[in-house]
C-alpha cells in the first residue's frame, strides 16, 4: 500500500460515494489507487464547479461532498468553490495534489502555497509532510467539515507523500481534537431566559437562517412555530426551512425580500434569529433589530453571536438541539392579534408587477414551474436577477431550495444541480440562471452528458448581466457599462452539440403546456425564456 492507496481506504471508511474533480500529474497517484475503488469519479470541466458540485452533493445528501484536484492552476482555480463552500457553511473535504515535499517553497512548475492561500475561508486545511498521517487527518477532516458549524477543509498532499509505502494502515475510530469541542446542547439557564421572554412577548418573530437547514431542524422549527403560533420569516440562505405557503410563513428578508417580511420583522418585540449571520444582505442596518426589541441569537458558531450586533441573550447551540429542548419546557404564550396585523401586511403589501408582454414574466413562469414541480423537488438558483426573482417567487412544498447566499458566486447553479442529482438520483433538480450565469458553467452540460445526470435547465435570457445592469440603471442612470452579453451562444446549436433537449418560450402564451413537456421526464432539457432586457427585481 501506498499513501495513494491509505487515502483512497479512508474514503471508502467515511462512505463517499462520489469525488468530483479533474486530474493533472502531482494528483496522479489518487486518480490510479481510485480506480480499484468502488467510489465513482466524476470529471468536472473546469476546477471551481468540482467545489460547487460536491457543494450541491453535501446539501442535499447530509453527508460531506468531496473533490480532488491537482497543484498549482488546479488548486487556485478550486479556491472559488471553496470560498463559496465557506461562505454558505457547507461540509466539503477538498483534496489537492502538491509539488515533490522537496521542492516546496523553490517556486516549480505548478507549486502553490494553496493551504496559505485559502487560510480565510476554510474551516482547517493540512498539508501531509509524513504518509504515516494519512488516516488521522481524513479521520479528523470529515468530523471538522460536517459538526459545529460545517464548511469546507482542504488537505493538501504532495506527489511523494502520495507515492511513499504504508507500512501500516488503521483508520481511526473516533476523533479527539483537544482544541475543537462544538457545543450542540444548549444551555439549559440560557434556554430558561429564552422562555421567559416568549412568555412576556406580544409580537415576536423567528428569523431562520440556512443554519436550521444544515441541522436538519425543518421539522423542528416547524412544529414550535405552530405549537406556539410564532410567525417565520427566512433569510436567503433559510428559505426552504418553512414550505412557502405554511400559514406561518410571511417570507424573505432583507434588500430584496418581502416587504412584508422585513416589517414584520422591524415591527416585532423579539425577534428569535436562528442560524443566520445576520449579514449586510439580511439586515442591512443591524442597529434597526436591537431597537425596542429583545434579539435573541442562536447559533452554533459562537463567533457569530455578536460579531454584528449584539443580542440580549445569546444561546450557542445546535438548532435541532434547542427547539427540542424548548419544547419539553412548558409554557405558553398568546399573540394571534399580532398574527392577524401580519396576516393584513401580507394582503395589502404584496409587490405589483407590471410585465412586458411581449416576453416571459420571469416571476410569473417561475410561480408557474414552482407549482407543477415535484412535491420533494430540488429547485437550484443560480446568481442575478434570476436568484431574486427565484427567491421570491418560488414555492418549496417538501423540497430544497439551494443557492449561493454568503458568497453570490455566478455559475455555481448547473455543477451545483448535478451534485444534488447524484444525491439522490430519483428527485426532481432544476437549475434556473440567467445567461451570464449559464456561460460561467454551461462547460458542464459535458459532464451531465458522460456521466448521463439528468439536469432540467432554464436560462432566463436577457443578454444583459442583469443585476449589474439594473444596479447601472439606479445609480449610474442608464450609464450602461460592460454588461452586453451580445456574442452570446445559440443556446440551440449548442444543445444539439451536446445531444441536448432544447425549448424555447418567448412569451406567456402556453406557458403551461411548455411547462408540463419540460418536467414530463427525467432527461436532461434546456428552456430557454426570453425575458425584456430591461425588466427589474423590485
């Protein structure tokens, strides 16, 4: 046995299914002790979307998502999806192949300093200089990446670490990192204060972050919002944590949320924050959620509670953890006057759309698609106007609704489809972007093809970049700046090229039928709609 071969065992001990990446000649020795392996390689097209497809995989799997890549350009192009894994707290374990251990720090072909250039935004990263430590740092890179608060760990291996003997191999069985204890219990004190000031509010409001999704809490907060009639509202990264249309349920927050949603949330006398960073996109005036309320902030980062604004009672602690836990205390509380005014903001303030006729109203066709969507379906937003339009018009029944809210990371929707397909191959996955964001990953419609993962794209055209386009409008007034996408494909031929289903819709007229032969089976079709160039979120 090799180090090549120790790694590939420690993989098929942590039940990895799947390694997304693309090889090159310092990850070699991986890529050969893999083929003996039962766990599948998946050839990416470019770096960066081995990231956002094992991103896609890890969220909709609950496991860790994994992708190897070799030195130099390969590991500076991953950093990317990285970042993005990072910003958005996903479990990946990142493999990069490195230089000879000798000739570190002599700057030879494709050496890159990777662990100290992704030091920002990882969770742990390693560098292997003794073959003999194959099996401690996976072990301890795959608890690192999915407790506490998950997100990505790089591990980089040089080409001779990888090639040198194992004179014995033991996986470990349990992992004790004396400086890494996450709390997951919350403090039972803490959760008491908590249930006092439930009992004391008249107005109060859970704001869900994507942390309630990574815990897999859905189900929790769902039941304590019901049981005790709190009203939910989500950040962008929380959506999803309550189905759309629960009575319960009044929206997204923040710059581009429901306006209804965010004055529920100003208006409240405690606002319960779970899982939420409590980010510029989410709470654009932080001082604004401390003003005549009480902010209670749970988290499981503890780095996270105060960082931007203060809270009257902290609580560190897995959310699942703490709703249970709230639960088995007994008390009660009473706010359905409180209900009832929400109830009134989401009749009378719901945002009136005028579209264009003569092109697909992208909020309109989004409803549409929502709705003849699998109950359990995966629905993918990619980054711009597309997202918005995604966050606010799409309906989760029993799905997921993914996306890339801490970073904004264009292209991230195709190569993050594919992941969530492979995961669970019998769901429903759409990829929905705009067509800046389609010509960032459409390279992977390749990938989808060899590996036959059945992903249902729409492109909403504009040939525009359409967010920067319309922030150009507002500030710049009309100044348009580098954001013509003219020179675009023909996203026909170019489907044909890869033996593609391709449709076409260019206004409202049969959008329903088109709709319905769109999702009628599991093959891979690309939707083209047209959308009026000049068409805005708000």
């Amino acid at each position: 046995m090799i180090g090549a071969d120790a790694i590939i065992k420690c993989l098929e001990a942590e039940g990895v299914e799947y390694v997304f990446g693309y090889p090159g000649v310092a990850i070699c020795p991986f890529y050969n002790s893999i083929l003996e392996s039962e766990v599948q390689t998946i050839l990416i097209r470019t770096e960066q979307n081995a990231a956002h497809a094992a991103s896609g995989f890890a969220r909709v799997s609950g496991k860790v998502g994994v992708c190897a890549v070799t030195s130099g350009p390969g590991a500076t192009n991953l950093i990317t999806g990285v970042a993005t894994a990072f910003a958005d707290s996903i479990p990946l374990v990142c493999i990069t192949g490195q230089v000879n251990s000798e000739l570190l720090g002599s700057d030879v072909f494709q050496e890159a300093d990777i662990t100290g250039a992704v030091e920002s935004f990882v969770k742990y990263s390693y560098l292997i200089k003794d073959v003999g430590d194959i099996p401690r740092v996976f072990k301890e890179a795959f608890h690192l990446a999915n407790t506490g608060r998950k997100g990505p760990v790089l591990i980089d291996i040089p080409i001779d670490i990888q090639n040198s003997p194992v004179i014995k191999f033991k996986y470990p069985e349990e992992v004790n990192m004396r400086t890494y204890k996450p709390t997951v219990k919350g403090n039972m004190a803490q959760i008491k204060k908590v249930i006092k000031e439930l009992e004391k509010a008249k107005r109060p409001i859970i704001c869900a972050g994507g942390g309630v999704l990574l815990s897999h809490a859905e189900g929790e907060l769902r039941n304590f919002a019901e049981k005790y009639q709190i009203p939910v509202v989500s950040t962008m990264m929380g959506i999803g944590a309550m189905p759309t249309r629960h009575p319960m349920y009044y929206g997204m927050v923040g710059n581009n949320g429901k306006p209804y949603a965010n004055r529920a949330m100003n208006e409240s006398d405690l606002l319960l924050m779970v899982g939420a960073r409590v980010a510029d996109r989410a709470v654009n005036q932080p001082d604004l959620i401390t003003e005549n309320k009480v902010l209670i902030h749970i988290d499981v980062d503890p780095a996270e509670i105060g960082k931007n604004v203060g809270p009257a009672i902290p609580l560190v602690g897995d959310a699942k953890h703490i709703f249970e836990d709230i639960q088995k205390e007994d008390f009660t509380c009473e706010h359905s006057e409180w209900i009832q005014v929400l109830n009134g903001y989401r009749d009378s303030m719901r945002p009136i759309r005028k579209p264009n006729p003569d092109y697909v109203d992208p909020a309109a066709f989004i409803t549409m698609l929502s709705e003849a969507m699998d109950e359990d379906a995966v629905y993918v937003a990619d980054v711009g106007q597309n997202q918005i339009w995604s966050c606010g018009y799409h309906i989760v029944k029993r799905g997921r609704f993914l996306t890339t809210g801490g970073m904004g990371t264009m292209g991230y929707s195709i190569p993050a489809a594919m992941g969530a397909k492979l995961a669970d191959k019998k769901r429903q996955v759409v990829a929905v972007c705009g067509d800046g964001s389609f010509q960032m990953s459409m390279m992977e419609l390749a990938t989808m093809r060899q590996f036959g993962v059945s992903v249902k794209i729409i492109v909403l055209k504009n040939n525009y970049l359409g967010m920067v386009r319309e922030y150009q409008h507002y500030t710049y007034k009309d100044n348009y700046s580098v954001v013509d996408l003219s020179g675009s494909p023909d996203l026909e031929k170019l489907s044909a090229a890869y033996e593609m289903k391709f449709m076409r819709q260019c206004t409202m007229d049969g959008v329903q039928d088109t709709i319905k032969a769109f999702l009628e089976n599991d093959e891979s079709v690309l939707l083209e709609c047209i959308i009026d160039p000049m068409d805005l979120v708000k």
